[in-house]
C-alpha cells in the first residue's frame, strides 16, 4: 500500500479545536463496550457480541441486562452507558435474562434447564446484589434433569424456564413467560413471588397456574416467520423465543422474536390479548419491530419500556455473524401505540443518528436528526492494509467487511475524503474483530483513537481525542458540539485490545448544501402467488444514495421500513407479508442533501 501523500502526513498544523458535545443523540449499535465472548475460546473463535437485551428503568436510571456479559450497562439519559461489575453473578453468565421491577427492588433471572437462582437488588447502580431465591421451582410438567443429566421425570414440556420474561399486571399478580424453539410454542404462567416473605435466600416461590401453550408460529400465513435470510430458507424450521409483555390501555402486548437472530431478519412480532395468559390474537401489521436493511441488520428478541418522560422505546438484537453465526450487537428504537391499540416501533433511518428528547413526544414526532450518511463509497486512503482487506471496505456500509492494518500500531491511519465541504454533525467508528484473539473481559481492552477535521488536508482539527480513554468502544459514537464543515476526516489509531487493527466502517453523518432528492417515480408493487410475497420497484433516482421502502396498514401508518442503497437493484422481492392483510406501500430516496417526499402509494390487496 503506498504512503499517504505528505499534505495528509500525521503531523497536526495548529488550527481550533472542535469540542466534544454533552452528547443528546446516540446510533445504532448502541456504543457499549460489547464483552469478547468465551464460549468458543477452545475453537479460537474470538469476537465482542451482545443480544438480547432487556432494559427497565429502576429509580432515576436506566439498567441494560444482555447475554453473556458478567455485569450489566446502567445509563441516566439512554445515551452514555456505564458499565456495573456486580459483587454477585451466576459463573455461567446470564442468557436472555429477564427482568422486573416490583415490590420496590429489581429482580433478575437468567435462562435455565432447570431451577436456578433468582436474584435481587435495591442497589443496582453499585453492583449490589443478593439472592432473592437460591432456587426457583421447577416448571410443573416438564422434563427434569439431575446433577448427573440423567431424566428423572419426563414430562410433556420441555426443561425451562429458557429465554424468560416477567411480567407484574396492575394487581400486582406476577407471571412467567419462556420458550425458545423451532417446534415448541411459547408458554405462560402465574409466578408466585412470595413478596412478603422475610425468609431471606431460603424462601419458596412456587407456579400459581398450570403453564399453558399459548403461542406458535405460523410461517405458512406470515411471511416474516420464515427462515432464512429475507425469509429464503424455505420450510426450514424457524425459532420463536424472546418473551417480553407490556400492558396498554388495558390490554396485554405479548412480544416475541423470530424466525433467527443468524439472518438480517430477526424481528419482534406481537400479540394482543385481554389478560396476561390470553387468549391472544395475532396483530395483522406483525412484524412490529423489523430492519432488514442497511448498516444494522435485525431487531428482534428485545423489550418495551418508558423513558422518564413517558416515550416508549424498544430494543433488539443486530445481526453481525462474521466470526459466528451468534456475533450480534444491541440495537435500540423509539415506539408507542396508536390510540385504537396498535403497537409500532420506528426503524426508519434507524442507524442513522437518533435524538433522545428531553420532553414527552408529541404524535407524530421523530427522534431523526435529519443528519444525514456523508461517507457512503467515498474515496479512503489508509496507511497500510492487510491483503484482501482493503480501504474501500471503510466506506461500504457493510458491517461484514473490513480494513486490516498490516500492524496494530499506534500511528496506523485512515483519511477519508467526503468530496466536498458538508457540514459534520458526527462520526462512528465500528470495529471489527479480525482473529483478534481475546476471550471474556482484559484490563488491556479499551479503545483508544483521535478523530480529526479538515477543509484543505493541511490544516487539521481535533474532533474527538480518546487517547486516554479507559473502556472498549467497539461501535464507538462521537457527537461534535459545534458542527463544522469539513471535507477530510482522518483516524489516527492508538490503541485497540484486539490482535489486529480492524474496522468495518467509519461512517460520517451531517448536511451537504443543495436540495433533497426527488420522490422516486413509477412505483409498482405487485403482490405473487405466493400472498405473503410482493415484487416492488421503482424509477431509479439520479444522484440517491439509498431508499426506503416503507409498508404498513393505512398511509397515515407505514411503520416498517427496508433500507436499500443506490447500487442495489430497484427491485426486490419483499417476502415479509401476512396473508389477507392488504397494505399500502410507498418509496422515498436520500442522499447527502436530505430525503425526498414519498412517492404516490400503492395499495397491495390481499
């Protein structure tokens, strides 16, 4: 790889620093130091992930619980995350945990074969926790293990509870849900928690109701429970897992993922019931929570909450899948409900940069900044590369390709070159882990960096110094105080725990000067034998970056969104339809500038 050119050397002229903001927007993944993995330590497999979280809000603070990450994330105003060691921690790790707030403390269980702890505390923000249970009871019905794996009772259930979620309706009952499986059903219960006991770890919860089946999938009427990615996989069995329950307007919105967390299709579906062990009905705009499209990929097994202001949020899982087909990240996305009940959750732009208001959200009003995607395909210029790892995969908007540098050195660098001078409002940084070589969590492990601005490549400013910074950042977001225009950014690497330097992406996000693009024309959409299918296309847009194409219900609700790029066919086969559910279906373009207004809708019939 040849030298930079000298007026791009490493040497720094004196021009104004441009100072970090007190940041109030975060982007997709969410940038929590993501925890390497251990569980394929001895098959040298080595990568950060994170899934399956669930976030409540305990006193003034936000609590983010995750699979297999010894501690857990807490947060103030949902945009910086701290993470918490706690003092007691199952060996294993958590898996799916579930978790709920009631009686004045946080409880937290972890996915299980059989009776584990269930544990408390009323100070989560030191890491303070106990038992509330040492052992919970077993599920009555289902098979049971011993210490040794023998089956000392077979039962017509499956061992559990796997994948929980908690639940406490407005009477202070609480219940059970749990189940992941390509053949089982989801299943519910009423948990007694015994609250009022002072019998310390020893006391006894116990099933108040008999566990009921109440959920399967059905992915020969809806097309998103298909596996697969975008749903090609045919007849293979599909998961469903990931229970989480929220009540609104006096009804029971029970949330599931499916059909995989492997493929760029997860995605959380819902159904709505009048008690919290049903009977529940299938939502007709299913899948509620989806994104199949652009740089993160998935939204499914996650949770509902409120922030303190009464908006209404939903969290998922973001497929990644190089080294392993579990390598994933957490995602995170406004939602609500319509006044008759529907439940939506907005993934539109969704890993572009999102706002976290300071105020109760009006109808109708976006967390989107409008910043948009500056970096897209744009010229890089590295200081060296590993073979087939070259600069231009910086800048494809593909998490699943990557620049290595021969050396992971201090020094090493990147510049990229926006072509012109738009206005800079952020940057993020997404690493990836090239045989990186670690496993669980290193004092060594934090992600240190210096972004830097120019006009001209000669005279540069600091956008963000984290030379000194003592945690990984792996999808690390920087929000700039002042935006300011620029036409190069350049990386100087510092520091990464990692084996080898390297990233996926450096995506940069601000306004370019000129008006936004022009609704794109000839919009068809035509539904195929196959009704959970349709083809749509559309005239391509001169000089769009990418486009939505958008579907829901009514046009007053299109809710879902596919994200696709300009260098992608302008025709597609959306194969995530419910059979006799018609939809209206519209298109809209972007680019640096801005997007476009909708194109004209079209309606696809049952």
């Amino acid at each position: 790889m040849p030298r930079l050119p000298l007026f791009l050397a490493l040497t720094v002229a004196a021009a104004p620093a441009v100072t970090l903001a007190a940041q109030h927007t975060y982007a997709n993944p969410l940038d929590i130091d993501y925890r390497y993995s251990w569980e394929q330590m001895n098959e040298a497999i080595s990568y950060r992930t994170g899934a399956d979280p669930a976030v409540v809000r305990y006193g003034d603070a936000y609590y983010l619980f995750q699979t297999l990450a010894d501690g857990y994330w807490m947060s103030k105003d949902l945009v910086h995350w701290a993470f918490v060691k706690p003092d007691h921690w199952p060996y294993d790790g958590h898996v799916a945990p579930a978790t709920l707030v009631a009686d004045g403390k946080l409880f937290l269980m972890q996915s299980a074969f059989g009776p584990r702890p269930m544990m408390v505390s009323t100070d989560p923000a030191h890491g303070r926790w106990t038992f509330w249970t040492r052992s919970l009871p077993f599920i009555p019905g289902a098979t049971q293990y011993d210490e040794s794996g023998k089956v000392p009772v077979k039962g017509k259930l499956p061992p559990g509870p796997w994948d929980p979620g908690l639940f406490q309706d407005d009477d202070g009952k609480v219940y059970l849900y749990w189940g992941s499986s390509d053949t089982l059903p989801l299943y519910g219960a009423q948990l007694d928690m015994n609250f009022g006991s002072n019998e310390g770890e020893g006391k006894r919860l116990a099933f108040v109701t008999t566990p009921k089946a109440f959920i399967y999938l059905d992915p020969a009427n809806h097309g998103w429970e298909r596996f697969g990615p975008d749903h090609t996989m045919g007849d293979k069995p599909a998961y469903i897992e990931g229970s989480w329950m929220n009540k609104h307007g006096g009804r029971y919105y029970f949330q599931y993922g499916g059909p995989g967390t492997e493929y760029n299709v997860y995605g959380t579906g819902v159904y709505v019931g009048s008690s919290p062990l049903g009977p529940f009905e299938y939502a007709p705009y299913n899948p509620v929570g989806y994104k199949p499209g652009g740089f993160v990929t998935g939204a499914g097994h996650g949770s509902t909450f409120d922030d303190a202001y009464g908006n209404t949020w939903n969290t998922g899982t973001a497929w990644l899948g190089v080294n392993w087909k579990f390598e994933r990240r957490v995602d995170m996305f406004p939602a609500g409900w319509h006044d008759d009940g529907q439940m939506w959750v907005d993934t539109r732009f969704g890993d572009f940069p999102q706002r976290i208001p300071d105020h109760k959200l009006r109808d109708g009003e976006s967390t989107f900044t409008g910043w948009m995607l500056l970096s897209y395909r744009k010229k890089a210029t590295v200081s060296s590369a590993l073979d087939g790892h070259p600069a231009s995969n910086l800048t494809d908007e593909d998490p699943r390709t990557f620049w290595v540098a021969k050396e992971n050195r201090a020094g090493e660098s990147v510049v990229l070159d926006l072509g012109g001078t738009p206005i800079v409002r952020a940057v993020q940084v997404n690493y990836a882990d090239y045989e990186s070589g670690r496993y669980g969590d290193a004092p060594d492990l934090v992600t240190q960096f210096v972004l830097e601005g120019s006009v001209d490549g000669k005279a540069w400013s600091t956008l963000a110094d984290l030379s000194a910074s003592d945690r990984d950042r792996p999808n690390a977001y920087i929000e700039l105080e002042k935006p300011a225009r620029f036409r190069f950014i350049r990386y100087v690497h510092k520091h990464v725990g990692a084996k080898h330097l390297a990233i996926s992406d450096i995506r940069v996000f601000g306004n370019a000067d000129g008006p936004t693009p022009a609704a794109p024309t000839d919009v068809r959409a035509v539904r195929g034998a196959d009704t959970r299918e349709a083809t749509i296309s559309w005239k391509p847009v001169p000089g769009a970056v990418g486009y939505n194409i958008r579907w829901g219900l009514a046009a007053g609700r299109l809710h879902s969104t596919y994200q696709r790029f300009a260098d992608q066919p302008t025709s597609f086969t959306l194969r995530s339809l419910n059979r006799g559910v018609r939809y209206v279906v519209v298109v809209e373009s972007f680019d640096e500038h801005g997007v476009s207004e909708l194109s004209q809708s079209v309606e696809l019939p049952p």
